[in-house]
C-alpha cells in the first residue's frame, strides 16, 4: 500500500511534468492538500513529507483539526460552499478562502476578518459549466463581483477558482480551464492566482495557468463519506 509521502512523490512528478510540457516554471504551482474526511494523522503525516497548505470544506471539521494540529504551522484555506453564519468562523481561521460566489459573503468576510491577521486572500468561484454546477458566481456577474471584492478592505482578491463538470476528455477539461484563464485577463485587475486542477485533472489546469492544484484523492486516497 502506498503512503502519504509516496503519493506526495507522485502528484509532484505530475506537477512538474505538467509545468515542463507547458512551458512553466515548476514553482509557479502550488499544491493545496485537500483534506476532507481525512484525519489529523493523515495531515500530519502530509506535513512531515513537506506539504503546509491544506483545504478543507466543512467547517466544523476543519476547527477541529485545526486544534488537534494547533502544534503546527499549517496554513489553512477553506475551499467549500459557504453559508453566512460560518463567516465569523472562516474569517478567523483561514488565510484563504477559494468559494467566494456572491458579495453579501464577501462583504461579512471583509467585516469579520479580525484587525490583527493580514487580510483574507479570496478566489471567486467561477460557474463555467453552466447548468452543470450550482457553486460559483456566473461569467456575466463575474465582472461587478470581482470590482466590489477587491475594493473591500479587509480581503485581497487573488484571483478565480472553478470546478467544471469531471470528464476524462482532456480537450473538454482543457476548454474549461482554458474560459477561466481568460475570463480572468479579461478582469481589469491585478490578480496572480488561479486555482484549479484536482486529481483527475491537474494536467490540463497547469496547461491552462493554474496557480493552485487542489487534491485530494490522488494524496490521501478515496473518501469514504459514510465514516465520521
Ligand atoms: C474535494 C475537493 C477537491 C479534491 O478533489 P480530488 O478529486 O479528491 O482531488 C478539490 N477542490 C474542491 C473544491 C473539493 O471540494
């Protein structure tokens, strides 16, 4: 069976193979753990193999991992859907927060973020799949949102994130990836961060520009939902 440190071996050599075929400097992905369901040991052992940035999507878990951890210098980004009472929560315990898809979450980010933390690093979760997804703000809204996002003071906009609908066909993941990148030139800002790519597909997001890779079960193996 493989370890936790193998696999990180593994989605390394995928990162850098995908950033040399497409011309990029390996340095310019980084990769975001993704750890949901999984165990404080599982995280810990990820840290001792060299990773520090984790994602979470649940809330509750994440605190509680976040204190099982606390003896560690993790940095922590919340990655999931977001309701408005958990943002007093997720403003004072993440540095990043990559689900962003409409302003009244934004605006109570920016409000609860405490004075003594640097500003909340944001992605707005983009829809480009259409029907296909529920999360993320639409390609039309995209434009307001992220103008009213980066003049809040307590964010710093990075940059967009997305999740299209899971297909094995690279071209189609390549089109998607492909719509983010350029609605994001097409923001007239001064973003530096796209975060997209999970385990069945980072190959095409790093093609496509992705700053962060998330994942997950290519790291810690499959999730199993029906555990605590
Ligand atoms: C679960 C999750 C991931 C990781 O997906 P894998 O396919 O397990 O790599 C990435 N991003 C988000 C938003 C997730 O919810």
């Amino acid at each position: 069976m493989s370890t936790i440190a193998d696999n990180i071996e593994l989605v390394g050599s995928r990162i850098r193979a995908a950033a040399l075929a497409a011309n990029r400097d390996e340095h310019s992905v980084h990769l975001l753990a993704v750890s949901k369901t999984k165990p404080a040991q599982a995280l810990r052992e990820a840290y001792a193999a060299g990773l520090r940035d984790f994602g979470e999507n649940y809330l509750q878990e994440a605190l509680g991992k976040q204190l099982e951890l606390a003896d560690l210098p993790l940095i922590w980004h919340f990655i999931g859907p977001i309701q408005s009472n958990k943002t007093r929560a997720i403003a004072e315990h993440f540095a990043w927060v990559h689900s962003v898809d409409r302003l009244k979450i934004a605006q109570r980010l920016s409000e609860q973020r405490p004075a003594d933390l640097p500003p909340l690093n944001i992605c707005i979760q983009v829809n480009v799949s259409g029907e296909a997804s529920k999360s993320g703000c639409t390609p039309a809204d995209l434009p307001a949102l992220a103008n009213a996002i980066s003049a809040l003071p307590r964010l710093k906009l990075r940059g967009l994130m997305a999740i299209p609908e899971p297909t094995e066909d690279r071209a189609a993941q390549d089109a998607a990836f492909a719509a983010v990148q350029s609605l994001q030139a097409s923001l007239n800002l001064p973003l530096d961060t796209l975060s997209m790519g999970m385990s069945h597909d980072l190959e095409s997001a790093i093609a496509q520009g992705a700053t962060w890779v998330r994942i997950g079960t290519a790291l810690f193996g499959a999730r199993d939902y029906g555990q605590p």
